[in-house]
C-alpha cells in the first residue's frame, strides 16, 4: 500500500500524461488522413447537393453574388481568410523560428522547417494532382488562382497554427494555458477554412478535406520528431 507522501502514485500519473499526448496526436493523425479518403469520393459526384446547398445558404435567395449579413461581415472574413494565406503564416513562422534559434530549441525548429513548408509542398502537389474547379455556383469575393481541392487556405491554416501552438503549448506550465493556446489555434483554424467558404472560393468539402489533412499532416511532423529524437539528438527540446 502507497504511504501518504509516496511519490509513485504521481510518477504513475505523469507517465500516463505523457503517454496521452502522442496517442491522441495518433488518434487525429489516423482520423484526418480517413476523413480525407472519405472526402475524396466527393469528387465523384457524391455529396455534392450538400455543398451546393452550403453556397447558396451563406447567400442572398435573390442575388448569389451577394452574401447574407450586414456588409461588414464581409469585410471581416476577407480579413479573416488572409490569416491563412502563405504571407501571414510565412512571417509568423519566420518569427517563431527566430525565437526558437535564439533559445536553441533545435528540435522544435526542426518540427518548424518539415511541418509548414512540407504542407505547402503537399497541398500543391495535390491541387493539380485532383485538378478540381472553383465553384461556380456563386460569385467569388476574392481572387484566386489555384485548383480548389483540397483548401489550401484551411489545410496551412491547420499545419502553421496547431505547430505553433502546440510549441507553444509545450512551453506553458500550466494546463489551463496549454488548453488556452490550443483552443486559439483549433478557432483561427475553424475560422479560416469558414471565411474560404463564406466567400464562395471553395465548396465545403474543399474546406473539410483540407482541414482534415492539415491536422494529420501536423500531429504526424509532431510524432515523427517525437519518436526521432532518441536517434537525432538536437540538445534542448522544444
């Protein structure tokens, strides 16, 4: 039986802690990877009624070219999606990677340089690889260039900001500041891939798939340095 004051019921509790972490990072990883396979067959033809139901739902019944709300909802969200464009996450990242190098957490600044630019890599591969048009159905609020699925918007939105805040997340102390930096990065995340789809530059399943392989891509550049490090030692971890 454990006497009061005995350590091992904590030394029992931290290890359970810190084997929670990379369990659930596998669970998302697993999870985002099936749902984009499952998004994928929307490309088929299959759900396509609910994104077109989607579009036309976020615009006024009498004009598609115009949006529902009050005119400086739009402006917002075209302020809102810019948080996702590769300018903002690039100079974020940019910044964060100038943090960690001063603070030598060479391990995190590796996480850094595989995670973003390795999504950025994926995603292109995969928009011309899929080649699937913009939608059509409604006006576009903002220009775009690209292919539309998956989301590019949304799946960098997920890698730069759940990698950020997961570095950040592993330099607070405390779990309700963990949870606080985390919950931002899930909400910009959410609100980014929303404003792709309010703007009529993306159909909903654009916006899901790229979620879904964002957040895969993200835990799966986490578990691999995770697990690496006991092959690559970098001095300080992140």
């Amino acid at each position: 039986m454990d006497q009061p004051g005995d350590p091992r019921p904590l030394s029992w509790l931290g290890r359970l802690a810190g084997q929670a972490a990379p369990l659930l990072a596998l669970a998302i990883c697993a999870g985002g990877l099936l749902g984009f396979l499952e998004l994928m067959e929307v490309l088929e033809g299959e759900g396509r009624s609910y994104d077109e139901a989607v579009l036309r739902a976020l615009r006024r019944p009498d004009d598609l070219a115009d949006p529902i709300g009050p005119p400086w909802l739009e402006l917002t969200m075209r302020d809102i999606t810019a948080l996702g464009g590769i300018p903002v996450l690039g100079l974020l990242s940019v910044l964060a990677l100038g943090w960690l190098v001063l603070r030598r957490r060479w391990q995190s600044v590796v996480l850094l340089l595989i995670s973003l630019p390795g999504g950025m890599l994926l995603n292109a591969m995969l928009k011309q690889g899929f080649d699937r048009p913009r939608p059509s159905l409604v006006a576009h609020l903002v220009e775009v260039e690209t292919s539309s699925f998956p989301s590019g918007h949304a799946m960098l939105s997920a890698v730069g900001f759940l990698t950020l805040g997961a570095l950040l997340a592993g330099a607070a102390k405390r779990r309700r500041e963990r949870g606080y930096v985390l919950a931002v990065a899930v909400l910009l995340t959410l609100l980014v891939g929303g404003s792709r789809v309010y703007l009529g530059v993306h159909w909903p399943s654009d916006v899901l798939a790229g979620w879904c392989l964002g957040a895969a891509w993200a835990m799966g550049c986490w578990l691999l340095l995770r697990f690496g490090r006991r092959f690559m030692p970098l001095g300080r971890r992140g």
